[in-house]
C-alpha cells in the first residue's frame, strides 16, 4: 500500500519540485497551496503524513496544526520553515509538529525525517494533565481551573506544562530556562521571575510557591477559595 501525503507549501516552483521529487520516492503526494485548503485536505484526507508550510496564505501552518490538534487529528506533521530560530522552531513544536526542518534543506534529510515520522505513526492523544483543580491539556492547549478557561501565552504554557509535570517538586530557575526557554546561557535568569508573576496572576498566586533560594513548587491540591 503506497503511502499518501499532503504537502501544503505556497511557493510554486519549490511546490511543484517536492511533489516530483516525493513522488519519486513512491509517496503519492497531493499540493495544496493554502493553509484553509490545507487543512481541509488534512482533516478529510486520510493522509498517512502532512509536510507543512509556516508562512502560508489564509492561515498559517502553526495555526493548522492548532487546529488539527483541536479536533483531536494525530496524523504526524513535518513544519517547513525559513524561520530557523530556535523559538521559531520551539513554537512549530509545541503548536503540534512533530518534527521542523528549516528551509534550506537537505532533500535526503527530509525524506529520512519523513520515513521516521511513518515508522513512528500517528501519535497518542497527550494525556490531560491536572493538578487539584487545574488541568493543562498539552493536545488543545487549554488551560482551566475549576471547569473555567485560562488564557496563557505560548511561554506561560510551557512554564505550566513543565510546572505540572513536576507535581510537588522543587524546580529551580536553570532548570526552567533549560527546559522552557532552551538558552540559558543567553537569557537572564530574572525573566523566569517575570514569567512566574504572568502565571501566577492567571492561575492564582497560592498556586504557585516560591521556595526561597531554591525554585518554584506547584501546588497540587490548589483548590478555589
């Protein structure tokens, strides 16, 4: 049984050599040239894997696999992106993707990269996280406390996911910059202060500890007062 992909890529000449180029490798490929469309197709397609764009028109890749993964649709995607910063990449990541490759590319790499995601196959649906009253579902990425939603940036998100995933744990600010904004060597450490103050004030203050000169501890049976 050949293997059937979706390629969402905007730009005609790059589209139409990864289609030719794909094909030749035994996949059948279908082109969309929009992220609406492209996400249509993924949706309805039945496609065993969907190389995507980030800079598209009508809507962008990182919102596709948002959306994708709102509608509880595992099936592996492969972001394309000229954007090669590591928060660029980090934001692919956790919107969904299961893998980002920085244009330009290695033709060879993203066949491999390909083939592994097939042999590795639709992901489980992430487990909801929760934490007393608060859950993090890292598939939707929706937040709520006590049946409410909580609206979290992309950052905030991922100091909660991290944060949750340690329950009771003391967790030190090197780890945070390691984990959540990888560059620790280049981000001053008070920024985690700034970002515990941002969460805090959305998820309630006696959620959050702070161990003094150790870290911060996620309360596990917070509870609305």
């Amino acid at each position: 049984m050949r293997v059937r992909l979706l390629l969402v890529e905007d730009e005609p000449r790059l589209g139409r050599a990864l289609v030719r180029g794909l094909s030749a490798e035994g996949f059948v490929v279908d082109l969309a040239t929009d992220g609406r469309d492209g996400l249509d197709r993924a949706l309805h397609g039945g496609y065993d894997a969907v190389v995507l764009d980030v800079m598209l028109p009508a809507m962008s890749g990182y919102d596709v696999v948002r959306a994708l993964r709102a509608e509880q649709h595992w099936v592996p995607v492969l972001m394309l992106s000229a954007k090669d910063g590591e928060y660029d990449q980090a934001d692919g990541l956790d919107a969904g993707a299961d893998d980002y490759l920085t244009k330009p590319f290695s033709y060879v790499v993203l066949v491999a990269r390909l083939r592994a995601l097939l042999r590795r196959g639709a992901p489980e649906r992430p487990t909801v996280l929760t934490a007393g009253d608060l859950t993090l579902d890292p598939a939707s990425r929706r937040v709520t406390r006590a049946g409410a939603e909580i609206a979290l940036t992309a950052r905030e998100f991922a100091l909660l996911e991290y944060l949750i995933r340690r329950p009771g744990d003391v967790v030190t600010k090197i780890e945070l910059l390691d984990h959540v904004w990888d560059a620790a060597d280049d981000t001053d450490p008070n920024v985690v202060e700034v970002y515990v103050g941002y969460l805090r004030r959305k998820i309630g203050r006696s959620a959050l500890e702070t161990v003094r000169g150790a870290g911060y501890r996620l309360v596990t049976d917070v509870t609305v007062g």
